[in-house]
C-alpha cells in the first residue's frame, strides 16, 4: 500500500469458549469410533460445545468484551463491527448487530457480517485493513464466531468428530506510530470447489409452483478432498507470502493457523521449517472451531504465555467456499 495510507494497530485480542466438554470418548456413546481413531487422524481430544440457548452470538459477545478491554477501549469508541461466522445462528438479523446492541454502541455505528467459513478472520482483517487505511473508519472491532456443534449432523461421525464451538475477536485501530501491525495479508477463493463443504440452507418453493427434493441438512463434507486440496496449496501459499513480503520464514516468530487438522498444521510448520515452540495449536481441546479458530488460538496462546509479545506472527486458513487466506502480523506488548 502506498504512503498516504493510514497504517493499522492491533489494539486487543480477547476469545470465549463454551463451558461444555465433550471428549472423544463422550463420542462413542453416539456412534462406533475411538479416541486412538480421532486422536491419530486429527489431533482432536475434546471439543466445546454450546448447551441450552447459549449461541455464537454469546460466544462473540464475550470475546468482544474482552478484546475491548485488551485495547483499553469502550464500546463507544467503536466505529464499524464486522463479524465472521460460517453458519450465523440467525441468516439475519446479522451477529454484529446482535453484538452491536449488547454492547449498547451507537446505531450511528455500521454493523455486517461476512461469510467466508474458516478463513473469516482473515477475510475480515483484510476488510479492515482497507477501510483503516482510507480514513473512512478509525476503531473496527472484529468478532468471529461459530456453534458448529448445532449444525453438524451427529450421526455422521466423519464430520462431527472435528468441529466445536467457540469466538476470538479482535480490536484493530489507527496506528498513531507509523507502524502497520498487518505487515502481509493475502486472501484466495475458489467457488469451482464449493461442493467440498456445504451446509445448505435452501428452505422451500412457493407452494404454488412445483417442489424439488431439498438438501440434506447438516454440514457435509468430502473430508479426504479437502484434505488433499489444502495439503498441496497452503504450505506452499504461506511460504509465497513470507516471500512476497520480503521476508524469510526464520524472520517469523511465530505460526498460528486454522486448527483444522493437525497433520495440516504439521505439513506447513515443515514447509517453513518451524519447531514446535513456534507453532500455536489448541486443536487438542477445541476441535475446529471454524471462523473462531484463529482468534482464539491467538488470544489464547498469548493469555497463556506460549505466544510472546513484541513479536510477529503468520497467520493462515482455509475453510468452506472454499476459501484461503494469509497474514503476517505484528502482536505487540498489551494486546492481551
Ligand atoms: O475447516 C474445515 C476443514 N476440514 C478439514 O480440514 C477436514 C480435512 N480432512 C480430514 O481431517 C480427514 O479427511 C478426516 C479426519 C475427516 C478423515 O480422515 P481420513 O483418513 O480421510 O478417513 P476416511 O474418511 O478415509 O475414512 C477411513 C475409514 C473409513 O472406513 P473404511 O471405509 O476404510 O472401512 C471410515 O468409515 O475410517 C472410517 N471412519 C471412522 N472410524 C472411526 C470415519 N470416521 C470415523 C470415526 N471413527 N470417527
């Protein structure tokens, strides 16, 4: 970006997981499988899930207040929330104008959401970014969040031994100091492979015209295609965006990805040849927790002190659409 454009600061990061455990041994009172199974394939031990009428709306809630008080920020400070979700509880009203009035933020205030599955964050960030950088808005909050465990379908046990729930948000500001903490960021699409993962919600004809057979419900997916799919793109696309922003992969101190599959994690951690005190994963408790994914396994990572501040990070996704996405980011001192 050109020099007349405003650099962004990240303010606070903050995260919520649901009380809920559910281990993989929990799992085989629903169907035939082991935690050996789950565990080898996956590196999934246990999940969160949300109970009762607890949602991803509460889950961003939380993680938002808690990134607002990271940046040192009240929620009138706010000028533009965007929230990322996969599968928002309602198709509308938006989770960001849920979170707008709990918050109690001007209606003043612009509030959407954006879908792009597990890659939200970065999406959004990216969305940020711009709009920072133009002067248009000064204080974005960012809240991604996901109750997959509501819309997997529990009798498939391919699929629903991975998902959980969770939320991350994040604070993004004008930079006063000149230093932009989004030192990269890149994101990818590619529709022609949507049928990859799907979750449907194409409800029904007017009964005055003729009926068709809906989709099934529930998330469906071609695990072993996505699989194949990302393990031959993303340790190359992370190394291509290390490269294309001068740097090496050694310059990084830290990779924090999508916890999708840890033996995804695991062929890129290779790619940039990272130790394991180098790679942030939490897909041992959490499972994939889609759109949340990142941002909790960054504010986590950081409030537990495995992530150091005053540092820099490459932050990768990929998720349904499916989408892909990149960002090597500065984490400064105060961020959680
Ligand atoms: O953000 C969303 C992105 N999604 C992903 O990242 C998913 C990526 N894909 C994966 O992580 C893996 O493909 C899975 C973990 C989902 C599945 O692993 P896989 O090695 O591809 O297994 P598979 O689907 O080929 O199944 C192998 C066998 C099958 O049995 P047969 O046909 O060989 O007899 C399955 O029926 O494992 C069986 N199986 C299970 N067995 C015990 C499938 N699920 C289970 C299970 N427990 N939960």
């Amino acid at each position: 970006m050109g020099n007349n454009l405003i650099p962004l600061r990240i303010a606070g990061v903050g995260y919520s997981v649901p009380d809920a455990v559910i281990t993989n041994d929990d799992l085989t009172k629903l169907y035939d499988t082991s935690d050996e199974w789950i565990y080898t394939r996956t590196g999934i031990k246990e999940r969160r899930v949300v109970s009762g009428e607890e949602n991803a709306v509460d889950l961003g809630f939380v993680a938002a207040k808690n990134a607002l008080e990271k940046a040192k920020m009240l929620p009138e400070d706010i000028d533009l929330i965007i929230a990322a979700s996969s599968a928002p509880p309602d198709l509308y009203p938006a989770i960001a104008c849920h979170i707008q009035a709990r918050l109690g933020i001007s209606t003043q205030v612009p509030a959407f959401d954006i879908t792009a599955a597990c890659t939200g964050l970065i999406y959004a960030l990216s969305i940020a970014k711009a709009y920072i950088a133009s002067g248009m808005y000064k204080n974005i909050l960012l809240v991604a969040t996901d109750n997959n465990s509501r819309l997997v379908n529990w009798e498939d046990r391919s699929t629903s031994i991975l998902f959980g729930d969770g939320a991350g948000a994040m604070v993004v500001t004008a930079s006063e100091d000149g230093v932009d903490d989004v030192i990269a960021i890149d994101i990818k699409s590619d529709g022609s492979i949507g049928d990859l993962i799907e979750l449907s919600f194409d409800g029904k004809n007017c009964p005055l015209v003729e009926q068709y057979e809906p989709k099934p419900q529930g998330i469906r997916m071609n695990g072993k295609g996505v699989y194949a799919f990302v393990a031959k793109i993303l340790p190359h696309y992370v190394e291509n965006l290390i490269t294309n922003a001068g740097m090496k992969a050694e310059d990084i101190d830290y990779l924090i990805p999508h916890q999708a599959n840890i033996r995804i994690i695991q062929a890129v951690q290779e790619r940039l040849g990272y130790s394991d005190d180098k790679v942030v994963t939490n897909i041992k408790y959490y499972g994939n927790t889609s759109a949340a994914s990142i941002p909790l396994a960054l504010a986590e990572s950081v409030e537990k002190g495995n992530v150091k501040l005053g540092t820099t990070a490459v932050l990768c996704g990929f998720g349904a659409g499916m989408t892909w996405g990149g960002a090597i980011v500065r984490l400064r001192e105060g961020i959680c």
